[in-house]
C-alpha cells in the first residue's frame, strides 16, 4: 500500500520561508498566537480574540448616516486571513477627549478632499499601541495593518471578547464597556476564538435610564440624540434642538478646539466595575 506524504506548504517563520510538515504547521499556528496575545497584553490591552473572514459575514456593513462607512475586512484588504479585535481600558476622560481643527463643520458638510485635522486621543493612544502588533506581525513575514473601518463591536462579539449592551457597546466580562476597540487585519493565519454567546445584561436598564438625551431603547441608538453626534456635527441641522442645547451644557469643553465626548451609558454599566 502506498500512502501519500502528508502534503508540505511554505510558512513563513523567525529564520525566513522553508518548507513544513501540516502538524509542525500547526504548532507554529499555536506558538505564534500565543506569542502575539501575549504581545498585546504585555503593551496593556486588556484582552484580544481573534476571527476570520468567513466567520464575519453577516455583520452591519455600509454607511452609518454620514459618520462612517463600514466594510468588511477583505474589502480593506484583501489578503486578509485573520481579524485580531484588541480591547483598551478607558479609565481615564483623556481617552474620550477629541480635538478638532477650527475648520470642522460636522459629517457631511466637508469634500473627502478636504483636509481637516481630528484627532480621538482614546484612537490615537491605541493605534500606536497596536502599531506595535503590526510590526510584530510583519517582522514575520505576514502582511498587516491596523483598521478602524470594520465594525468593530460586532466583530469583538465574534472574537468572543464580550456581548452586545442595551447601550449598543461592546460589553467586557471583566471591564464593562469602559473600553476601546481597535483591530489589526493580517494574512497570518492565527488559531481562533469562539464567539460570544451570552447576553449580560439581563433585567438592567440602567444605560437606558441614565442617557441625558433618551437616546437610547434597549440595543438601539437614535443617533441624532446621541450628544456625542452632537458635538461632532456641531453645524448640522440634523440634531433635534432640545438635544443641541443639552449637549452645549452638559459636554464639557476644556479648551476651544477640544470637548469629551458623553461617557455617560458607558460610566453607568455596573458589569465589571471592580476592575475597571
Ligand atoms: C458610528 C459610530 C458612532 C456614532 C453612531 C453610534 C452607533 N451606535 O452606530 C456616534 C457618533 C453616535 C457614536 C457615539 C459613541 N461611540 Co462610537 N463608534 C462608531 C463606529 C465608527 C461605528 C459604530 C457602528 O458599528 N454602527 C453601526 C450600527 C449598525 O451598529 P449598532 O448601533 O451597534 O447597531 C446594532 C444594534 O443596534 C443592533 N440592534 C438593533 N436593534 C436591535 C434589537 C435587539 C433586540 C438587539 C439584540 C440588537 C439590536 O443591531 C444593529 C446592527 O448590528 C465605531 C467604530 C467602529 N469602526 O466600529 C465607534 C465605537 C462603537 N464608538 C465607541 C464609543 C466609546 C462611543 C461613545 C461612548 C462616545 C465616546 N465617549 O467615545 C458613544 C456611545 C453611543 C452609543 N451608546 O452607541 C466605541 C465603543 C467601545 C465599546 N465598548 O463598544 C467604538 C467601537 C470606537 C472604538 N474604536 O472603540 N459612535
Ligand atoms: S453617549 Fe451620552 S448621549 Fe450618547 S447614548 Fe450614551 S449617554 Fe446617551
Ligand atoms: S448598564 Fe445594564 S443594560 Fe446597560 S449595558 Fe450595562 S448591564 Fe447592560
């Protein structure tokens, strides 16, 4: 009887690209996704899971109103193999500090070929964390970058990192949802994680109650109410009036370009307060 060899394919490794048998394959899968979790950890993100394409299909793509257009991750790259989601613990209003150029008008009132400087400390502060993991990633070999352009709470679900909140966030079993998100497509292929399954919020409404503006019904938002809407359309006539007043009062601005942005369906969720 002959049987054939077990096939050999190329992966790349530390020493550069050589031949592999599929079990030495997989064991290369495991070490380098241990390695790479650890990485993340160890540059202070609290937690990290890991998808893939064809397990994200059925998320929200397209545009959200003017914001943000949502894409799935082979249409940002499409050598994508692996979706890595790595979560930021906010703990501080720094994170949700934004500054603006004087120019910003709000979504919609600029050209895309305008240039107009915005900055989220809380993105700013991750990308360059997770800089880190890309680079990590391609000193091995594998093409990667950071995106910001998939969806990212529902991609987090998929990574098993936590469950969808009645103030539409991601919800983290040890943070709550005092966290950002950030993720790093790559085409190196990585063990994956299990979904989420569970729903953890159970009979609370507190987020519900707590929004100033009652933007929220259980896991929906109205954005035009959200005061974070607000303060970044500072010019639109989208946003309900009683909504723009509160949002002048209530979202404090330390200087003239910079306000922090509402935390307030974020503060109030009591799932993980003792760590976060
Ligand atoms: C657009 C956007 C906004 C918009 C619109 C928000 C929105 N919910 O869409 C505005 C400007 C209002 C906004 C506000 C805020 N944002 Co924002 N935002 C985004 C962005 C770019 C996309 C969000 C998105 O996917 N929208 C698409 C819609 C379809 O998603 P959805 O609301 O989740 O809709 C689903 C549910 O409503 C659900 N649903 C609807 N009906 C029902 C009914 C039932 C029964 C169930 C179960 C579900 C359900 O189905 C919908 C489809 O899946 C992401 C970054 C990214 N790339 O993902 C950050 C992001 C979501 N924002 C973030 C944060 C922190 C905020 C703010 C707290 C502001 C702040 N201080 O930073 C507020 C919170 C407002 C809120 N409660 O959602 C974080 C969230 C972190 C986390 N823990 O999840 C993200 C991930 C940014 C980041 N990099 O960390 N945001
Ligand atoms: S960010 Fe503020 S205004 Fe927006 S839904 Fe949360 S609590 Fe309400
Ligand atoms: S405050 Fe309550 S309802 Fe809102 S996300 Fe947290 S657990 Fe869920």
């Amino acid at each position: 009887m002959v049987t054939a060899e077990p096939a050999t394919v190329v992966v790349p490794t530390y020493d550069g690209y050589r031949a592999k048998s599929p079990a030495a394959c997989h064991s290369d899968m495991t070490s380098l996704t241990e390695e790479l979790k650890n990485k993340a950890l160890s540059l202070g993100f609290v937690s990290v899971g890991i998808s893939k394409p064809s397990m994200l299909r059925d998320l929200p793509y397209g545009p959200v109103r003017q914001i943000k257009e949502l894409v799935a991750p082979a249409d940002d790259m499409p050598s994508v193999k692996s979706v890595i989601v790595m979560v930021f613990h906010v703990w501080d209003d720094i994170f949700h500090t934004s500054l603006d150029s004087p120019e910003w008008r709000g979504y919609g009132l600029h050209s895309p070929d305008e240039k107009i400087e915005s900055y989220f400390f809380g993105s700013a502060i991750m990308r360059n964390m997770a800089w880190e993991i890309v680079s990590f990633l391609r000193a091995r070999g594998f093409k990667s970058k950071i995106s910001f352009n998939i969806p990212l709470k529902t991609t987090a679900i998929k990574c098993g990192l936590g469950s969808q909140g009645k103030n539409t966030l991601l919800v983290t079993p040890t943070h709550g949802p005092r966290v950002n998100l950030v993720s790093v497509l790559t085409e190196a292929e990585l063990e994956l994680d299990r979904p989420f399954e569970s729903d953890q919020c159970g009979d609370c409404q507190l987020c519900v109650t707590a929004c100033p503006t009652k933007a929220l019904e259980p896991y929906r938002l109205n954005i035009e109410h959200c005061m974070t809407y607000s303060a970044e359309s500072p010019d639109t006539d989208d946003v309900p009036q009683h909504v723009r007043e509160m949002e002048r009062k209530l979202v404090r601005r330390p200087t003239a370009n910079t306000y922090i942005e509402c935390s307030k369906c974020m503060d109030v969720c009591p799932i993980g307060r003792q760590t976060s």
